[in-house]
C-alpha cells in the first residue's frame, strides 16, 4: 500500500480523518477493526498537539527535566548533540537504548529520538522501546543513500527535515506525519533554516496560485507526488504541522522563524551549549509564545549568559553540509 | 458594561452573542485557516485592550486550538431551537471565538475550551502569562462553562497520577482521578469508535482520536474543589460516552492490585474485556442520560470500571480524553455549546431580565 494512489493524505488543520495503511492492532474477531493503533490521524495528530511549542535536544535526564521544567512540549534524546557530532566527526547512529529510556523514565512529555536516513531496523528498535517520535534526521550518518525509511509501515510517527516543497512532500508521501526545516544543525547560525522555510513558503505561495494544469508540470519539476501537491496548494500550507530546525540558538531566532510562518521550533545545540542553559531554554519558549512582541522577546532576551559558539556556513565548515543528506 | 454577573449585560431586545474562548491561540499571516469575517474577533495580547481583527495577534500559548475554533465557527446555535421560542430569536447564529491569552480575553468569555496539547506546557506558560489564577476565577468563582479535552481534561481534574517530578499545578473543578499518558506511549495511541447516546444522530459513531490520551481511574463526587455552599451538593457526575469494551487497548499490566489479582488476561497486547463488565456503566443502558443529570448513575460505579469512561461531564464543566476536534465531526463541539452552555446563558438573560 504505498503507491501514491492508495497513500491517505494526510489532514491538516481541522480536516478529517482518515483511515491509515498502518496495521492495526486491534482487530474484531469477524475482521472489522474496532480500535486502530498508529493511524495517520493519531500520528499527525500527536504533532497537531506539539504546535507553538519548543522541542530541545537532551542527551541526559537531567537535561530532559531542565527541559521539562522550562516549558519544553517534548524532548529529543540524543547521545551528542549536533555541534559535538559536527566538532567529533565520526559516524553518528541512534543513541544507546538504555539512554533514552532513562529520559522517558525522567519526564512526562512525549520523547523524540533520532535514526540514520534509511535505517529501518534502527526505527523498529526505536518504536520497541516506546518512544513517541522517531526523527529520521541528516545530522546522523545516512545508512542509505537512495531510500528513505517507508513510515507508513510503523506505528511510530516520523518526523524529517525538508529543504524545499518538494522534499517536504516526498517525505509525506513516506508517510512523515510531520516536517521540520533542515537548517544547518549545530552551527548555532539561523541562516540555512531561514532559506528552507522561505523555500518551502513561496513555493506554496506559487503552487497555490496555480492552475491544474500548471500544477502537473510543477509537481514534476519539484519531484512531488501530484496529490499532495494539490492538497498542499488548496490549503495553502503544508498538510501536516511544520517546524523550524537547524542552528536556532535565540530566543530571536526562534521568533524569527515562528512569524516566517512556523507552527513551532526545534532547538538543537543552542540550548545545552549555552552559558545558562535552563534561563535560555525558557526565554526561548516564552519567545515562541510571544513571537510577535518584540517588548516580551526584548525581556526574555536580557542577559542570556553565552550562546553558543556560532560557526559560518561556507566551504570549509567543520564537519560538512548535513543539510545536503536526504534525497 | 458589565453588570454583577460577570457578563456583558444585555437589553430586553438585544442579540446575544454566544462567546466561547480557547486557551491559546494563534494565526499566521496567510495560513487558510486565518479568518476575519465579522462573527470572528481576537483579542491580542495588549495592554490597552482595543479590539482588533488583524490576521496577526500576538502570543501563542502551547496546543491544537485552530481546530477548535473550526469546528466552533461551523456551529449553527439556532438549529434545533424550538423554531418560536423567545431564545432562538435572541441568540446570534454564530459562535463568537476568543483566543485566549490574557485576563482581558476571558473576561469577555460565556465559556472556554481548554485544546490538547502538553498539560505542562500549558500549565507553565499560563503560570507565566498571568493566566492561571484568572482561569481558576473563571471556574471556580465565576463557574463558568469550561471544556478540556485531552491536556485540558487533566488541567480540570483534581488529581493527576503520573504528574511530571514535583507535581504540576492544576486548575481543578472536577471530581476525578486522572492518569497522564494512562494507555502508554505515542505507540499506543489509537482510534476508536465511540457509541455516543447523547450527541445528535447516535446511531452514527463518533471516531474518538485518542493520542497519548489520560484515563480516567476514579470519580469521586463528595469533594467538589470548588468553595461551593455548605448546602448545596456537589454537582453529579454523568457519564457521556465510554469505550466499546472490546477496543479497550490494554497494552501494560492493570494498575490496580484488586484487579490484577482478579484478572488472568493482564498480559500486554491482549485485549482487555473484563474492566467494564459492570452494564451500569454504559450509558446505552440509560436511553436518555440527560433525564439523570441529579441522579445516581455514577453511583456504585467502582474505581475498576473507569477505565474506559472517555467523556464526563460535572455541572458545567465537561472533559473528553480524546480529540474532537481533530475530525470532521462537530457533534461534540455542538453538544457543549448545548449541553453546558446554552443553558447557563439563557440563565444569566433571564437573571439580567429581572434586574431590569
């Protein structure tokens, strides 16, 4: 059930349900399904409740309750954050299990946790354990440089990073039930996030001022399943919850990128590698509340303490363009 | 102009505007779901408390509340009025929506919806926006009409189990036990199909979304947390809709130790039948709940048949464990407005008629 035909698309904003490829679990003895685990609506669903809120990279729990108690509306457990991964070098896999079922064990928002563009055994290991979203993210090593995980055959939900439209869309069309931009992780520099979300927003702007029939030859040109795109340009955004990612490191950035027309924000490295972590992950939450006022984003922006080191985005970064994985 | 009731006062012959708020709040320049017909006003976060109706306000709490407002906006209230009644005259068609993010923005309020989202979040950043003792005001003093669904519900209970380390703070009003994450993880997450007696058309059932939803471990009636007077009771507790007990996921041991000694079918991933064995749980049982709103028909129901229980309603104050506003389907968004709070409206009209 994954060709394009027979994909649900998924619902945006208010819209309905609508039945999921994904197994069910909980089968009637005649074969009707009575209760369904893991259905688009449920896994879409879940982002839907994450919107206007700040989800920050942990690699403890003791980070994961700083990040709790600052506001945080989830958690993404990780070994290293992206900076260190960019400073370290190496490849970087899914974090230990035992790890990241200490930070569930520590707090009571849903858990995130990272696998290699492509690794699917790493995913299966991933919804074993219980975590709430499973994030199929450039910034560790890719395991697979064509295919992308099928996300429609997991109960999991999945979020990925998207540079354009059309990267957006294929990932839905795998059945990602949420997007965030790529940005450039651990570079503590806005720039790359800022150009994928334009990116994304004025192709939509574009596709939703289309005719049908310029919408066939844009699907092709943007290598976007045709559907979506058409859901896409009628409701004028993208069909599921879209966030910002990849060098946030202010509470300014994160306001930036909520009034460029985020539904909310990752903050990866900027939070933990700042001078005062739990006072910037709180400003940085107040922010996203009050994006558009500047007197709030002014008080919550005073005395920070350090940010993290930021690093230019040019030819000779220092671990390279993760941005670029992801096909 | 308010008047002692807290509400706007209204003439003999003036419309009544029905205004529900939802916590939270916010649009984007642009988005589709950005409105600004006329029946439709937001209340920015500003400190002179004009009115505005800009595409762009000012703050946004935690949560799902577009998808309120959506299903909020489609209501139609005169429909299923009595076609000659002096209210249906009265009452405007359409529901006004507030977004809520300050003391002012409820103030204008006839009722509030608490959306989905992270009950600590919201919790927080209400603690941080000056919103939270305003919000107890409102149900506790004020006794206003208030819904929560999912996040919204555990704000509203008087007890959360699985509360985040050192405890979280609540609104309270009702008297339940709720458990956070009660069925598991976001793997665990599901649909169901609820049979729902007392929504329009019940043949049809309504597809409850249940996402890391809380489960409902006990009701307790005595201890109302509201200063209610020392004779009145405390409202009852009426159940609205219930899981069909065959799609009772039950995906980690009871947690009740009564139970678990009783039950040989505790394994994970089994379906779980005999929680809800007790046939007065179900409100098919009674054709018509509505006639029981002081009756006893949560009387005798024990701590172990509240597990499938997935909507309830106390007095004014209602909560769903699930996500109505995630689907297509109103009905519940039409059943409050009904239910809850068409009839404290009418109440206060008909109070503000006397003072006249």
């Amino acid at each position: 059930m994954t060709s394009p035909a027979s994909t649900p698309i998924p619902q945006g904003v208010g819209s309905a349900a609508t039945p999921s490829v994904a197994p069910t679990r909980s089968v009637q003895r005649d074969g009707t399904p009575s209760s369904s685990l893991g259905t688009f609506g449920v896994k879409s669903g879940l982002a839907q409740m994450l919107k206007g809120g700040v989800i920050m990279d942990v690699v403890n729990a003791e980070q994961a309750r700083i990040a709790e108690e600052a506001g945080a509306c989830a958690v993404m457990a990780l070994e290293r954050v992206p900076a260190d991964i960019r400073a370290q070098g190496g490849v970087a896999r899914m974090s230990d299990p035992a790890m990241i079922k200490e930070i569930v064990e520590a707090v009571t928002i849903p858990v995130m946790a990272k696998v290699r563009i492509g690794h699917f055994v790493e995913a299966q290991i991933l919804q074993a354990i219980g975590v709430d979203y499973i994030d199929e993210s450039e910034v560790l090593t890719p395991a697979d440089e064509e295919h992308h995980i099928n996300k429609h055959n997991f109960k999991v939900p999945f979020v990925c990073g998207a540079r354009n439209l059309g990267e957006a869309l294929r990932r839905i069309s795998e059945g990602a039930a949420f997007i965030r931009t790529k940005g450039e992780a651990g570079t503590g520099n806005v720039v790359e996030a800022v150009r994928h979300e334009r990116a994304v927003q004025s192709e939509i702007r574009k596709a939703s001022a289309m005719s049908e029939d310029e919408l066939y030859a844009f699907a092709k040109e943007i290598q976007a399943p045709l559907h979506l795109l058409k859901e896409t340009a009628r409701l004028k955004r993208l069909p599921v919850v879209n966030f910002a990612a990849g060098g946030l490191a202010t509470p300014a950035d994160a306001a930036m990128m909520m009034q460029l027309g985020c539904d909310g924000v990752f903050v990866g490295s900027g939070i933990f590698k700042s001078g005062d972590a739990a006072k910037r992950a709180r400003a940085i939450v107040q922010a996203v509340t009050h994006y558009t006022n500047p007197k709030i984003l002014a008080e919550v922006s005073e005395n920070l303490g350090e940010a993290m080191v930021g690093l230019t985005i040019d030819d000779q970064l220092k671990g390279g363009h993760l941005a670029s994985r992801g096909w | 102009m308010l008047n002692g009731t807290g509400y706007p006062s209204s003439g003999l012959n003036d419309t009544i505007q029905v205004t529900i708020g939802i916590l939270g709040g916010y649009l984007h320049c642009g988005h589709s779901f950005s409105r600004t017909d006329a029946s439709f006003a937001l209340l920015p976060f500003l400190s002179q408390s004009r009115r505005y109706r800009l595409p762009c306000p000012d703050a946004a709490l935690q949560g799902a509340f577009v998808e309120h407002q959506t299903a909020l906006e489609r209501l139609d209230l005169r429909q299923g009025m009595d076609g000659t009644s002096e209210a249906r005259r009265r009452i405007d068609r359409k529901v006004r929506v507030v977004l809520v993010k300050t003391k002012e923005d409820l103030d204008v309020c006839h009722a509030l919806i608490i959306p989905g989202g992270e009950s600590t979040t919201i919790s927080l950043v209400a603690q941080r926006s000056g919103l939270f003792q305003p919000l107890k005001d409102f149900i506790h003093a004020q006794r206003k009409p208030v819904w929560g669904t999912c996040a919204g519900a555990i704000l509203l209970s008087r007890t959360v189990v699985g509360a985040k380390k050192g405890g979280q703070e609540l609104l309270g009003g009702m008297g339940v036990v709720i458990e956070r994450n009660g069925w598991g993880s976001q793997v665990e997450s599901f649909e169901a199909p609820l049979q729902v007696p007392g929504l329009r058309d019940p043949q049809t059932p309504f597809t409850g979304i249940f996402i890391r939803a809380p489960v409902i471990l006990s009701l307790d009636q005595s201890s109302f947390s509201s200063p209610s007077p020392p004779q009145t009771l405390p409202p009852s507790i009426e159940i609205i809709a219930c899981l069909p007990s065959d799609v009772i996921p039950h995906a980690k041991p009871l947690f009740l130790p009564s139970l678990s000694t009783s039950s040989s079918s505790s394994s994970t991933s089994e379906l779980h039948t005999h929680t809800l064995a007790n046939p007065n749980l179900y409100p098919d049982h009674h054709p018509d709940p509505h006639k029981n709103t002081q009756g006893t028909d949560t009387q005798g129901i024990g701590i172990e048949t509240t597990q499938g229980i997935v909507a309830l309603r106390q007095s004014n104050l209602f909560l769903t464990t699930f996500h109505p506003e995630l689907t297509d389907d109103t009905r519940f968004h039409e059943f409050f407005v009904r239910e809850c709070v068409m009839p404290c409206i009418l109440q206060i009209s008909k109070k503000n008629e006397t003072i006249e």
